[in-house]
C-alpha cells in the first residue's frame, strides 16, 4: 500500500493529529491496521471498533492494541449487543475530536448514546454508500451535529476503483469462474457507467466483440461514440455469448431476455447487489439446474434443451469468484479518508477551510483529491508538469475576462 | 444536419414558438440557416442580424428572406457602424421574447440602446466562452435582465465536440499538413482534458506511441490508468516526434523545450489560442525560417542544424489545416440550442420549469442534454433501453434509503 | 468443444474413415474422448494408449471400452514396461491405416518392434514439437516410412492459440497470482512472437502502459507500429513492474536486469520451458526468500530491501497458477487434426490429394487449416461471403497475368 | 527519408558498387532522385531512364545530370518511340551490372533489342505486381536471363505499406473528402488482408465500430478475434454507414448491396484498382448524379430519394482524395531495393550467398528484409536486444533436437 506509507512517512514527520482523538468503526483487517496505524503516527489517540464483527481478525486487533497503541474493541464473532457495546467503548475511551465511519453506526450511536460527546467532534469520514444514505436522512431532519464527509465518490477513486478495479476484478472473475476465451466472443456489458465502462473496454482489450445496453441516452452516446454496439438489452440477448451487469438497477436481465439467449450463455453480475440478473425468472424457467458445474458456475438446463451458465449465484462475480478490488483500491481508498480527516482536523494546509465546513454531509474537496491523484502518480514514479507563474497568470486573466 | 432535421419535424407538428419572437445574432452561413429555418418552422418570428460581417454569405441571407420569412439584417463586409445597427434592426424588428446571442454583442446592445424591449424577453442562448465571461461578468454587477443559458458546455456537446470533434480534426490537421506516418511515431500529446485525450486516442489508433504531459493530477491519472505514458514536458521534448498541444495555457511548448527537440519535430496545436507554442521563442531560437515547405508547414532552422516543423502558424491546426468541426458537431450545437430556446418558451414539457428561470447565467439542463444526445442515438438507427416501472421504483427507493 | 461437436455431425452422416483403423497415443482425458468418439463416429476401428501414464483417467478410459467401442489400453499409474506393452498392444489390436502421436513414441514403437504393420499405414498426425523434432530426425535419416502432418503449427493455430489462448491465460494467471491492478502499471513484455503479441496487446487492454524487448528486428518494428515502446531489457527493467517472458528462448531476464529491477516487480514467465527467467541467479542474489507469500508467489528478498516476486517459480504461470488454454484451444487442436486425418484418409473431397503425400513430415494444407477457421466461425454463429464466379475469375486472370 | 540517408552514410563509407554499372527506369521524382543519388555514392556509375514520361520532372533530371553526375535519359511529355528510345539509351550508355525496374519495360529491352549486354549482367530489381507477373512467364518460359528480386513483398514493407500506410491514407482520404465524423459512426471494411486491418483497426482507432466482411476464412477469424463484427456483406450493407473496399477483388459492393445502403451512405475504395465498387451499377440505379458535392465527393441519387456518395469515382481514395503512401513508405522500399542491390553486388556480406542466385524470380531475403526493419527503428533512434552466445546456443540446440 504506497500511498499509506508515502502518507506514513509525511504524517510523521508533520503529525496532523497532535492532541487530538480519532474513533473509528472498520473492518478489523490487516488494510485497516495499516490506516490506524498511519492515524497514530499522525499524532492521534486512536480507538477503534469493529464495523462486523464476522470480518474481525483477532491477531490484527490484538496486534494493534499490543505493538502499535491503539485502543481496539472488537473479537470476531461478537453478538449484536457486544458490537453495540465495543462501539460505546470505543467513543468513551478518548471522547473523539474525529470519528471515521463505515455504514453509519458510529455516528448513529454517536448521536443517541453518546450525544454528550457530540460538541467536542470535528467531524468525521464515512466510506460507504449506504452510510451516506443515513447520514443524509439524518441531515435533512436537521439531526446531524457536525460535518461528515462523504469519501466514497471522488473523480479519482471513481478512476481507480470503479473503471479500473472493477473493470479487472469482473473479467478475473468470469475467466476464474470459466476459463471462456474471451477473443470473438461477443460480451454484452449492462451499464456504461464508470464500472460498465471499465468492463467493456476490458472484454474488448481481450478481443471481445462488445455489445453495450443502457437506460441513459448520454451514456449510451458515450458508448457509442467510443466505438461500442448500443442495442437494446432485448436485441442483444440473442447475439451474447457472455453478460455482464454493472447497471445499479434491478432485473436488467429478466425472463424475457434469458428466453431468448443462446445456448451456454455466461450470466455474470458486476454490481453491488444480486439484483441485477433476475435469478428467480432463470430457476422457474429450468428444467433441471446442475450447481457447480465448475466452482461458482450453476447450469440452468430450459426445457428446450439450451443451458444458461450463472456465475456465483448472480452475486457480484469479482468478489465471489475472484479477489475483488485490487489492493491499490484500498490503498488509495484510506489515503484519501486519511487525507480528508487531516484536512478536517484544520492543521494541513491543502484548503485553508479545513475544520470550518458546516454541519452536513460534504463532498471530497477537489483539492484533496488532487492530491490523492498526485500521491499515486509519485509513488508510482511518475512526475507531471507544475503552471509557471506566466500559466497562473493567464488563467487567472481568463477566468476574470480580459 | 440529422438532428436539426429530426428537430424541424417535431417542431412543425407541435409548434413550440407560437406567438414568440427570436432576435439571433449568428454567423450568417449555411448551417445557420438551417438553425433559423428550424425556429421559424417552430412557429417564432424570427430576425437574424450577423454576429461578424466578415463570415456573411450573401446568397444565403437573401435566400433566408425571400424563401424562408426570415427577417435578415447582415451584408458581408459592412463596417462597424453598419454592424451594430443591423443589431438594433434585429431586435426592434419583432420585439424579442428569446434572444440567440453568439459573442455578447446582442445582449448588450439590448441593454444598451434597446433597453426599452428588455421587459418582454423571456431569455436566450449563448454560445461562445467569450460571450459567457461577457454575460457572467453582467450578471456579477446585476446588470443581467433575464435568463441566458450557456449552450457551450454539456456532457454531450464535451465527448461529440471535444474529444471526438477535436480529436479528429486535429490528427486530420496533422495528416494534411504533412502526411507523415503516425504509426511508430512518438506523439506527444500536451493536455488530457476533453480535447486532449480525443486526440492521445486517436493517434493510439493510428499506431503511434503517446506520452501525456499534465499539471493537474487528476487528469494525469487518468491518461496513466487508460495507459499513456506520462512525464513532464522536459523529458517529453527530446524524445517525441510530433507535439500536439491542447491545454488552454501559454507557452506549454517553450523555448526550453525547443532546445532540446529532434531534428525534424512537427509541432502542432490544437486549443483555441495561439499562445501554447511560444512560437516567438521558436523564431528567436531560429537560425534560418523557411515558410511553406508544405502548405501550412513552416522550417525552422535552428543553429546546430536541426529543423523544427511549425504547423498553422501555432494557430489551431484543425481548422487553419483541416477543415475544423465534422457537421455533426455543429448540428449537435445548434439541436441543444433549439432545445433550450424551446424549454425556455416553456412549451416543450421537458422538465416542467421552462420559462421560469431567474435572471443570470444557466447551465443547459441536464434533461435537455439527454435529450440531445437520444436524439443524436436515434438519428443514427441506434435504441436503447428505458426503465421499467419496477425499475423506476428500485432507483427510487434506493434514492431515499431503506 | 463445438468444432468437435460440428464435425461428429458431419462424420456420422458421411464415414471419412469406414474400414479403416486409427491408432491414437494420447493422453487419456475427458478432451481426448471426445476425439476418439469422434473417429469412432467417422466409421474407424480405434484403439487408443496413453501418452503418459499419469494423466490417464482411467474412469474414462473404461467408460471408452465399455460405452463406445474404443479398444482402450491405458491405465493411471502404470510403469515404465506397462507404458510401452500398451502401445504395442494398440498397434497390434487393429493393424493401423491411420495414426495419432503425441510426442512420437507410436510412431517409433511402430518403425521398431511393429515394423510388419508399416506397409498398411497411410500416414498420421503428430501434435506436439518435441514429437515433430523426432520425426523430422527420422525423416532426415530416411526412416520415415510414411507420412505425418505436423499438426502444431497453423496459422488458424497460432492465432487461437498463441495470441488468444497464451495471451488471455498468462494475464489470467498473473491476476490469479498477485490480484494486481494492471491499469496504470508499467508491463514489460519479452518477446513479440505471436505469443508475446497477444499478452502485450492484452496487458494494454486492461490500461497498462506495455513496454516490448525482441531480438528481431522484424518483430521489434512490428510492435513499434503497433503503438508499443520498444526497449532493451537492460532499459526496460528499471522502469517495468511486471515482467512476463515469451521468447522460447534463455536468461531473456538475467542477473543485471534483476539487479536494476523496482521494488516489488513481478516476474512471470509465459514461455514453455522455465528457462526464460534466469531463476539460479534470481536465487543467489537473495539475501532471504519468502516462499508462498501468496499461492504462487515467492518472494526474493534482495541484499539492499529490495523484494522481486517470482511467479509459479519461473515455470509457465498462464498452466501453474490459472487453467492454461481454455477449452476452445483443445477444440480447435483436435479438430485439425481430425480434419488432417479425414484427409489423409482420401475420402474427404477437400483437397484431391488427400492419401497421397510421400512420406515425410508435411505442414498442415492451408485448406484443412481454412476449413478448421470456417468451422470456428460457423459455430459462433458467424457466416462470411463466398467468391462469386465472376471474382474467382477475376483473381485467376490476375494470378495468369493479362 | 531517414533510412536512404542512413544507407547513404553507409555506402559513401563502404561503396558497394565500386567498378559496376547500374540501369534503372523509374518515375524521375524527388523520391527517385535519393535512390539514385544513393547509388551513385556507393560507387555505381548509373543510367537513368523514365518508367512513366507522364511523371517525369525535368527540374529533377537535369539537376541530377549536371549536379550528381547521372546519366539521365528522360524528358516529360516525350512520345511512346522517344520513351523505348530513353530505355535503350540508358542501357547502352554503361553495359549495365545490375538493374532496376519498375513495370518490367527495361528488363524486356534489354532481352530483345540489347540482348547482347545480357552476360554481363549480375541480376536486379522489379518493384511492382505487374512487372513481377512479366517477370515470372519470361522465367516459366526459360527465357530470364539472369536473377530478379521481387521487392514489392516483404514482412517489413507489408507492415509499413500496407497495414500502416494504405491503413492510414485510406482514413485520410475519407477525411479529406468528407470531413464526416468517425466516431459512433459504423464503418464496413471489406477485406481482412494487411491493408483492410490497417484500414479497420484505424477506423476503430477513431470511435467507429467496425464491420469486416470478408471470403477468406482464416482471415475473418483472425478479425473475429480481433473483435471485429464479422458479416456478410448483404448484411453488412444496410447497416453501414461508411464503406471501404481493400480486397484486390471485383464487385464487392455490387448493386444488390447498393440497393440496401443506407440514405447518406459514403463509399470508398482503397484498393489498387477501381474494380472494387460496381460503379456501373451504381450509376445505373442512380436517378441523378450530382458530381463534386464536395471534391471528390459525387452524390448518386437513387429513385426512392436516398443519396449514396461515392468518393474519387471508386478509384484509390488513399491517392486521389489524399497523397497516397506517407514519404516513410517510400523510404522503405528505396531502402530495401538498395540492400537488395548491393547484396546482388555480392560485396555487403549481409548473407554470403550474394551474387549467386540462378537465373529467375526471387524473393527478398529475409536477412535483407530484418536489415531493412533494424535500420527503420534505428533511424527512430529504437535499439533493441541482440542474442547472447548462450541464446543462440540455446536456439541451435533446439533446432536440432535433444
């Protein structure tokens, strides 16, 4: 993880946390470990809690707490009461100026239990979508007491994480699933979002011929004009040899479409949720369904005799048959969270509002995820270019008119 | 123009401009007319004045008078005065409802000497950047008395004007200039926003191997993550073999850089300006300049014997080289700007809030740039999909949370 | 396996081989069954003996006898003298008009101790180079005494094999090895074979900027007018992070590139023999090693803390560490060479003079190979046009000369 | 023309053709002055005749016989007795050692009216189809006298000509003459050769989806796995929207796909001859023709109101609407017929065998042809690995068998 040590090394040496608490609810893994860890070299009292008690690795949690100074509170497999409770110890141990959340039950117990520590929180970080749904929620009945940054979505993460981790893990899946040589096979990506978008130009590069189906027309021109077939899902079922959805949506590929599909066609779901392919239509469709033809492969055999491949049970294929995200996902995931928590802790100059926004749930500053950007390209060896005075100068004339 | 046809036909059948007068100040050229056939056949009252008497074809304006009841105030050549008073005919013609404004001058000669009409203008479209930092700088000081929408910049116009427009035009530009052999080439390519990554695509798929040069991280992320080799500028020079800027700074290419450049570098730029390649510097550093080796190649002679090529002056090489724009771009901004003049008469049940805009600079609706785009899709021969009522309804529960 | 599928269509509606008997050596696997079915199919008398003990399966070797008519003499785990006296023993169960070898011990066992049933053979198909190499020995002494296609090498092959089937597989293993994002990453690529053109072009599909090392100029040239960058390996190493050899040849990445290398470099071969890394000197300029960091993964801890990560120990990591070719490589292998039987066996009107070649070792015919690509795309469902009468005249008349 | 100046470099230093004569008919252009120049560097005493009076530029003889001591024979515009006269003049003028043609006119000169200078010849140079056709029914009638090289076909020039060059001129000369945007557009290709790739893969190298229609089966499964659409072209004509033929075939787009085009449909050929478009059909079905639209643009109007461009007239658009081959092609194929020379001079120890060839047509050397390759990437300033001891022992071994 380059970005966590490069960051490592500057929080070290710059400490942006003297004198001041972090409370954290995060899967207790060894990723985690090392954002914790960078939080303290950065000067900070960090507790911290675990966000599932099912993904908890003792060894790291105790390793923490041992060699590293770190106040942890979690066991793995933890009933519900127990993980309510290491949450309350957590935001007790040091009464928190920074928390970092991930699905909302910090925060949630934050402002129920634990309200009296409310006035001392600068704010904090939440890193998932549906935390950010309930931090929203709460925000808009005026329940939120301090600023929340939303670190999901940045231009860079979305880079990173979306088109290109998504894009890899979801084609690593389908080959770990199949081993189908992807070269003249003719690939129908759902979605042309940043992830549809990543899997397409993926299966391509292997020499696929793609196929794109989307709802919106401003995706579907980007698409098209990138040199992708945009046909209707309807039109494309017949032809596809091997689909893919990254829509977000729900049952983009229903009965109709698996009715009308070749035989040994691959069904395999990119998105989030299982949602995306209607499995209930395909299981009351088959005359018989073969599990595990291969691992994480069902055969569906219609009663025309055509079988339909479903992968990992229409769940998100690259993390069910291969590893998910790449680790440079994760690396540049924290390292902004990392970034953003400094910023709000008022004492890096990246902004100069650090530690002023409102209560409320904020976007990423732009700065910040330059600077995300910026750290990648270092550690990976890469410089670019600074504006000269003589380029600031012209684009600040420009911006004001002449 | 497919999409200004598609456009007159729908708007012959439902006429969104009925009873409305349109004062426009464009280019007086073929495509104009098209546009201004289009809002007459849409029921306005229309009035054109140009927006430069050096681009007046005057064939073309009597045609729009005598054929199509367009009220024209243009001849090619007229002086200033003459100008600004084929302005004022424009507009005291039909008093304006909407207005098409192409540089500032109309607007302002409405606030100006035409100030009596204001009251009846419902709002209006602009179409340059120029004009935009005019409107925006009115509207800063108060000065703005309706709703202008900035039709420059949308995702749609973004991908078919810039990157694929641009793109194209520019590698053309290049080809015509010199008709070398971009396979094999080293190209590089200074700037990957919009522009700037169409043509880096572009000449990757005529085989040439392309460095990006960037200041902004960000971006110079992304050509990294889609495969281009970045570096600054300083090590970019000695190696690359053609440069093609596409920043929107100054002096990208330097006197610096073109000290260190290979015998025969082609230097070209692609932005709006002729400020990228400090093309003074270049004649400074030149022993010998031999102009118009090619058409639109200029040689420069440097003292230790090396020969630098300068296309287009440093001017815009897709159009002084090229031809500029393919009609398809220009038919894609004239379609979003009948759109927007439509949304505004507040006929045309895009959004629901057509017409009722504060006074000040807009950004083009998002609706309407979908809009655009399903039809630039649908002119093509191309469907896509639409949301399912169940489909609807997931998207928005998940809007609002569980 | 639907080209196999294809061909016992047409085999079983008109007998290539009726009174004829083939004798296969081959690895005794679900693939390999679906051959000798077909053959059987085809109207032969087949008998069948492994190829190597140790990949027999022997439940399919029974189900073979038992099911479908096939003398089958193979058993997992025989010896030495078992290995040989089944050879002998398929030989002698049916005198063979046709063979199948695969690696060339039939055809030497049959030039040996079976010598008597030489005079009935018409000739045979070879799969593997190590056999080729032998046959070619033995025709250069004059010992062939009938003739063998060398079914390894066409270019229908070459293209579904080495460029799709290698290329797709060695990416597959190294993202099954190390889960590494390749967007972004610097890829090294020896070699611009067929082979090594495939994972280049596929490393650049998935967004990593691919750097190519060759010793032929030819190949070199190629992959520069393809866009790639063309470097020694002594430039290339310091600057790539994954390193993947396809050159056939030895020490391609020897001690000095080792020692230039980045912290954290992947190495991986996808060449047949693990020769291509130069592993002793890897080894011994290792302060400390850590095997299995990951499944596949060893890591080379360098005197200055510098860490290289070796994948599948420098054997091929596409078989090692992902599933090798995927099934449509096999297809297509075995339906050549089914092809290339039915051909020699003279019933096949492709091209008139099948059954009469001299005995030596003979490249597949370039219409056996044309009919085995035909097949492929007709399975996908893919039809292509056929030359008119007026066109075959056309291009004989060119051919005569006017 | 960085490879003729490299060659010149060479052979000025080490003359190749000290004490021999050298005859060549060819177009006396700028290009051919190099060549020539380049020659007579290397010590020839040359002759000069013109292959075409058509293309003869004065300027350019007369400076070579007054500046660079060539016998040139040559004047524009000169009749059919005054060229065979120039062709005998050159051949008398030095009894010619070796000689270059270009159509086959001075090779069958020197066989009929000069026959007596024949045993005095070591061999030569054909560079086009035509003269090489001439060449091989003088060989099949015995009646060559002594050794031609084919240099129109090699690896290298097959790569830099045709994938690159025809592929690259062909995209521009539809740009030229269209201005049409590329991108989303789709684009037939008929012909999978080394021209329509080129041609194909530039086209998706601009956003365009492509279609490959082709008749040979390897090729389009080499498309195919490309991830190219592959269709016939019945299918393929109602869906194009720009069309481009490059199979060295007649009536590939023939009245029937014409018929179904779609309105607006642009047709281009860049293949060798105009026999590619059934332009006869075309202007059959045409209810009017609208010639130069745009130059080289005509615009057939069908019955039903659709319009289909033609562009060039069917001719070769890569020449007639742009400037053919980009100045690097021709500077290969200079580059391989002056090594091809001076190995025949048998004094550049490239092979050993040099000199020695029997008497008929011959192909280029490999050795020759890798020569050509290394020398295009080195004048790139490209350098590459070269085999170790070990490695070419390695090889050896192999070749030979274990």
């Amino acid at each position: 993880m380059p970005l966590l040590a490069a960051l490592h090394q500057r929080f070290a040496a710059q400490p942006p946390f003297e004198n001041l608490a972090v409370a954290a609810c995060l899967h207790v893994t060894a990723e985690t470990a090392m954002l914790v860890r960078l939080l303290r070299a950065g000067g900070a009292a960090v507790s911290l809690a675990a966000s599932n008690p099912l993904s908890t690795q003792d060894d790291i949690a105790a390793a923490l707490a041992v060699n590293h100074g770190i106040a942890v509170f979690a066991r793995a497999g933890v009933d519900r009461n127990g993980y309510y409770r290491h949450i309350e110890a957590a935001l007790s141990h040091h009464p928190p100026d920074l928390v970092i959340d991930d699905g909302g039950d910090l925060v949630n117990t934050l402002h129920t239990k634990a309200a009296a520590l409310l006035p001392n929180v600068k704010g904090g970080c939440e890193s998932t979508t549906t935390g950010v749904i309930r931090l929203r929620r709460m925000a808009a009945e005026g329940a939120l007491a301090f600023p929340m940054i939303a670190v999901n979505d940045t231009a860079t993460k979305r880079m990173v994480d979306n088109t290109c981790g998504t894009g890899q893990s979801a084609i690593d899946g389908i080959l770990r699933a199949t081993n189908t040589l992807l070269a003249g096979k003719t690939v129908v990506v759902a979605g042309f979002g940043a992830s549809g978008r990543g899997v397409a130009e993926r299966a391509r590069g292997f020499g696929a011929q793609v196929i794109v189906t989307e709802v919106d027309p401003v995706r579907a021109l980007d698409a098209s004009l990138r040199g992708f077939r945009v046909l209707p899902m309807a039109q494309a079922a017949p032809v596809g040899e091997v689909f893919v959805t990254a829509t977000g949506s729900v049952d983009v590929i229903n009965a109709d479409h698996l009715m009308a599909m070749r035989d040994g066609a691959i069904l395999a779901n990119a998105g989030h949720f299982d949602v995306e392919i209607d499995v209930r239509a395909l299981a009351s469709l088959a005359a018989a369904v073969h599990p595990d033809v291969r691992p994480h492969v069902d055969a569906y055999e219609l009663a025309d005799g055509r079988t339909l491949l479903l992968l990992a049970e229409g769940r998100v294929v690259n993390l069910v048959a291969a590893e998910g995200h790449p680790p440079e996902v994760m690396d540049l995931a924290f390292g902004i969270e990392a970034l953003a928590l400094a910023w709000l802790a008022g004492t890096v100059p990246t902004g100069g509002t650090g530690g002023k926004l409102p209560a409320g749930v904020h976007e990423v500053p732009a700065d910040i995820d330059a600077e995300a950007a910026g750290l990648v390209l270092a550690t990976a060896g890469t410089s670019i270019d600074t504006l000269t005075a003589a380029q600031l100068a012209y684009r600040e004339s420009w911006r004001i008119g002449s």
